[in-house]
C-alpha cells in the first residue's frame, strides 16, 4: 500500500476510535447524534477517498455494505448491481440472490418512507 493511502487509513482509523471512545451509557441523545454524523461523514470521505482508488469488485461490495449498514439500501444497491453486471462465474449466482434480497429491503426500505412522508 503506497505511503498516502495508509497515513490517510492510520487517520481515518483514529478519527473513528477517537468518536467512540467519547459515547458512552450517559451520552446524550444529542451526542450520540453527533457520533451518528461523524461516522456518516467518515464513511463519505472513505468512499470518495477509496473508492476512485480501488475500483474492483471486493472494494465495491465493501462500500455497499457500509452503505447498508448505515441504511442506504438504494445507493447500496446500485454498486451490488455494479459488480452483479461484472460477475461472469457460475459462482456468482449465489451473490445475486443475495442482490434480490438487498433489492426487495431497497423497496421496502422505499415503500416505508413513502408512507412515513405521506
């Protein structure tokens, strides 16, 4: 790994330990909120940082499923269909049934704030 990349990880590591050494049981919700943001933020700049960097499949699975993680089923999906449509192994019929389950939460995930918007 080129020098950069890892002092640019070694910070991102440290900003990240840094935000959960400071929540704690007595947080308040506005703390925790806090936190919340940070690590949504960190994630951002780690994909904008990495991504363009290392654009295969195994580095596109791991930002969707930080993305999921953080509850963007939709912006998830797009990279797992990304690297669905890079798939050409027998193999990769078991990640596209995992991708038509990532589809249908996306569509439920949809629905739901549809109706809590309504």
């Amino acid at each position: 790994m080129p020098q950069e990349d890892a002092q640019a990880l070694t910070e991102h590591l440290r900003m990240i330990h840094n935000a959960a050494a400071s929540i704690s049981s007595s947080s308040s919700p506005g703390e925790i909120e806090q936190y919340e943001r940070r690590l949504r933020q960190l994630a951002l700049d780690w994909e904008n940082y990495y991504l363009p960097k290392y654009p295969g499949p195994f580095f596109r699975v791991r930002v969707a499923d930080v993305r999921a993680a953080g509850g963007s089923w939709n912006t998830a999906l797009m990279l797992y269909n990304e690297v669905l449509g890079s798939l050409n192994s027998p193999e990769s019929a078991s990640f596209a049934e995992f991708v038509s389950t990532v589809r249908t939460r996306a569509q439920d995930d949809a629905e739901l704030q549809g109706t809590l918007c309504s």
